[in-house]
C-alpha cells in the first residue's frame, strides 16, 4: 500500500494537465513542464484531480508509485508558485552580483567566478551576500544552488564559504599547542 502515491493532485484553476501515453504535460501561469513515467505506472485526469495507479504489486511497480505521483505534484507547484532556494555567502569581502542571466561571484579567489543560468532558472541577488535561485523545476533549482555551493563549500574551521540560508555548519577546533612539552623532553 502506498499511502502517498494513493493521494489525489487537486490541479489548480489555471493549470491544464495532458496526459499522453507515458507522458504528462503540465502548463500554468509560470510555465509548462513535461515528464515521461515508467510503463508500470498509469495516470488519469479526472474531475479536476490526477490520479497515479500502479498496473501491478511488483516491487519496481510499487516504488515508483508514490515517487511519480510526488514528481508530478511538485510539476503541479512549480508552475503556479514556482520553487526557490536561498544561499548565503559568509568571508569578508565575499559578495554576488547578477547581471543579465549570470550570476558573478566574488569569492576569495584571484578571479571573479561566473555562473550562467539555465533556461527556466532565475538569480535574483537579496542583498551583496544572497542569493535566491529560482524556477519551476524543483530538480533543477536544487541542481543550480548545489553547483553554486560546491564554488566555494563552506570552511570546517572559520565557516567562510557559500552556503544554503540556515544551513548550520560544524565547526571543527583548530590545532592547540601542547603546554610545557617540548621542556619535559629536553629535561631528561
């Protein structure tokens, strides 16, 4: 039993839903997405709500049940509110700036990093140290804030780097000398 892929999608008014063989199409206010789903998965449009059916009680079957019906609810949210993702950049002198579909970095190296947006990724710079990546494909939006991330990870022992906004960091105790080794050594 698959309590989530058992779930009703409610489609919002303004959101249109095809369905085509193995293929969705999902269009709403803030764009269209499309998704190909395994042969072992059926999808209806009923009555203003999609439902996701497993053709058999395989384990592959049941598996891909609840996570095709959380793919296209996420489609179903991406193009009416759209998905977000807001990174931090903590260092002095450490600052964004977007220009055009680029995002320029200025983070601690001998050059300025740029990063071009995808289609269908926005950057959108809150203040000189943040950054909001956003878009309707949640994989996708993830997938550019992890790749501007992984610029410049944050440090273990000072903290200073790029990371997700609230993300904590552990940091680790840098080296302390030992008091009074190196005189017992030298008194025997």
């Amino acid at each position: 039993m698959s309590r989530i892929g058992n779930l009703p999608i409610i489609i919002p008014a303004g959101v249109t839903v095809e369905v085509s063989g193995h293929h969705i199409k999902v269009n709403g206010p803030k764009g269209a997405l499309e998704l190909k789903f395994a042969p072992e998965i059926k999808v209806e449009v009923l009555e203003g709500k999609v439902i996701v059916k497993r053709k058999n009680d395989l384990k592959k079957s049941k598996a891909l049940h609840g996570f095709t019906r959380s793919l296209i609810a996420n489609m179903i949210a991406g193009v009416t509110e759209g998905w977000s993702k807001n990174l931090e950049l903590v260092g002095v002198g450490f600052r964004a700036q977007a220009s055009d579909n680029k995002l320029v970095l200025n983070v601690g190296f001998s050059h300025p990093v740029e990063i071009e947006a995808p289609p269908g990724i926005n950057f959108e710079v809150l203040d000189n140290t943040r950054i909001k990546v956003s878009g309707t494909d949640k994989q996708l939006v993830g997938q550019v804030a992890a790749n501007i991330k992984k610029v410049r990870p944050p440090d273990v022992y000072k903290g200073k780097g790029i990371r997700f906004e609230g993300e904590y960091i552990r940091k680790k105790v840098g080296k302390s000398a030992k008091v009074g080794a190196a005189g017992a050594a030298g008194a025997k």
